[in-house]
C-alpha cells in the first residue's frame, strides 16, 4: 500500500531556502493581493510558518510583504468583511520579526467597527476573540463561547461519519482553544477520541489534508499520535515539491494540503519545508494517492441493510470477501489502533436501521 502524495518536480531548483521561496512564491506568483484568495493563502502559510519556525535553520526574508504592510489599514477599511484575515496576518507577521505592522492600527479598527458580529459560527468567533487577544482586545462573553465548543468537542459520535465541515471545525476548535501551541491544554479522552474519528475517516477516505490537521490538534491538545499517520505524512512530506506553470490560474490546487502536511510533520520532529523548490514555481499538484477504502466499507454496510451490526469482530468476516485487496490494506493498517472498535459502532449505523 501506497501513501505517498506524488507531485512532479520541476527543474531547476531554486537557491534560496525553501521557506523564502514560498514566501515570494505566495505573495508574488499565485493571485494578486486584493484577491481575497491572496488573503486566505498567505494567512495560512504565515501560520504555518510561525508554529513551526522552531524547526527552521535560516532567516525568514519577509520583505515580500513590504507593499501589503503599508496600504494594510486602508484595504482593511475596504474590505472589512475579510477582518479575521487582515488581524491575522497582521499579528503573524510581527511575531515573526517584521517591522512597522499596525496591529494596534488593524485591531482598534476591529473593535471600534464591532465586526465581530457578522461572524455567526462558534469557530469564527472563537478564532475573531482569538486574535483580538493577541492584539490585547478581550472580548465579553469568551467563557461562554469556551464552554460551548468545549462541549462540541467532547461530542466524539458526532465525528464517525465523513462530514468534512463538522470535521475541519473539530480541528480548528483545538488550533484556537491551544492558540496554536501557546497555551497547554488538559488531556480529554472523548476529545481525544472525537480526533480520532475524524482521522480514521480521513486515512479511509486517504485525505491527508484533513488526516494532517487531526495530527497537529492531537499534538497541540498533547495526545499520542498513531504510528501509522505519522509515517504517512512523513512519506507524503518527502514526495512533496512545488511545480512551475502558467502565469494564471486557475489555483485549485494542492496547496493547503502541502501547507498542513508540513506543519504535522514538524510537530513529529521533522523538518519543515525541506524539500527544494522549483524555480518559478505557483503550483502543488497531487496525483492520485492510495486506494481509498471509505466509500467501498460505506457501501457495503449500505447493502446489507438490516442485516448489518455495529460489532466489528462479527462483521470483519463478512466485508472482507467483498473489498479488493488494496481497500483490505488501507482498513488493517487501522483496524489496530483502540479506538476503532468504538469507531465502527457508529460508522455502522445500525441503530437507524432497528428504530
């Protein structure tokens, strides 16, 4: 079984550091920087950057970001809709060593503007109070919002089916609760075991984008990651390169997939952004990866309707004449891990089939 993400490489390589590269390659090469996708990409690349720079051996060259800087107030008052990205960036980039960034400038616009109240999902929120507490703005009503996604987190049930927004939520609730690493957080074993879900269904479905943010939330809530997901992200990491193409778009790449794969491998102790970079390079392509084993399990159950149970023991035998044998690889490379039993108890569904 294969879990190595294959992107080709192009030829030459570029001389500056990796992570310099893909500064210029984000800020210069992709989109232009009124580009509200400019706004995401380079947002998350720059948190990436600052929770791993531990892992980096040469200086940032952030002067990519000089003309952003200066006219950042002024297109924050145009586009106040994007302010989460803006405050983001702007506090990402100062942590980082960059100079004359107006975060007080960007924050005070913030609070004065109460845009905080467009936002109407919990993660939102908690990521806008978040940032505005880095800036030092402390927003009413946090304790509340805490308890809340606290409790939507604990919810591990919720998690054993594929639903991808529910599952990057569960993810991004643990980036913010952690503030990305700077506050410990205490062992919860249904947390623990709601990112467990929502991995087991990434590895079946072989999504190394969402299998890399269970990682680092297992990591930032101090949990045990599996052997199994730490070598696939360490293989995919390796293969991984950016390639050269066409000035334009469109984007619709690999790249947030490449983005969080480094971080999960840095968290593990590897490095981050090792792999040289194409010079010229704009995009992250993915070839096809692993055999995915999700929708073959799923449509098995499916058709045994009532027939089917929630013990795996006793339904092992039965789905295994009926998957290929590439799918049979993907499932008992999981099978294993403790949790997985209890996973299968609601992947399988039985109760809506005996209600």
């Amino acid at each position: 079984m294969s879990n190595v993400v294959s992107l080709r490489r192009a030829e030459p390589c570029s001389s500056v550091p990796a992570h310099n590269e893909l500064i210029d390659l984000f800020a210069n090469r992709r989109r232009g920087r009124r580009d509200a996708y400019w706004l995401k990409e380079n947002a998350e690349l720059l948190q990436v950057l600052l929770a791993s720079r531990g892992s980096m051996t040469e200086e940032l060259d952030l002067s990519p970001y000089a003309g952003f800087i200066a006219s950042m107030v002024e297109d924050l008052q145009f586009f106040p809709q994007y302010y989460r990205l803006f405050l983001s960036m702007a506090l990402d980039l100062a942590a980082l060593g960059m100079p004359q960034v107006p975060v007080v400038e960007i924050a005070k616009f913030i609070v004065d503007q109460d845009l905080t109240e467009i936002e109407l999902s919990d993660s939102h929120r908690a990521e806008a109070r978040l940032l505005l507490s880095r800036a030092g703005h402390v927003l009413p009503g946090d304790e509340e919002l805490a308890l809340r996604l606290a409790s939507f987190a604990r919810k591990s049930a919720l998690f054993c089916l594929p639903n991808r927004q529910l599952a990057y939520a569960l993810t991004h609730t643990v980036f913010h609760a952690s503030d990305y690493g700077r506050n410990a957080m205490s062992p919860c074993a249904d947390r623990r075991l709601a990112l467990m879900n929502v991995g087991i269904v990434a590895w079946l479905e072989d999504n190394l984008d969402l299998l890399s943010e269970v990682v680092v939330a297992l990591r930032l809530s101090g949990e045990h990651v599996p052997d199994v997901w730490r070598q696939a992200i360490a293989q995919a990491v390796q293969s991984l390169a950016a390639e050269t193409g066409p000035e334009l778009g469109p984007f619709d790449d690999a790249y947030h997939e490449y983005l969080v794969l480094n971080w999960a491998h840095a968290m593990s102790g590897g490095s981050v952004f090792a792999a040289p970079m194409a010079s010229g390079a704009r995009y992250f392509r993915r070839t096809k990866g692993a055999d995915a084993a999700l929708r073959d399990l799923s449509i098995c159950l499916l058709n045994m309707g009532d027939g089917r149970s929630q013990d795996w023991a006793r339904m092992r035998w039965r789905i295994w004449p009926k998957l290929s044998i590439p799918v049979r690889a993907r499932i008992e490379a999981i099978e294993t891990l403790p949790e997985f039993t209890q996973f299968f108890n609601g992947f399988a569904r039985v109760a809506q089939v005996n209600t």
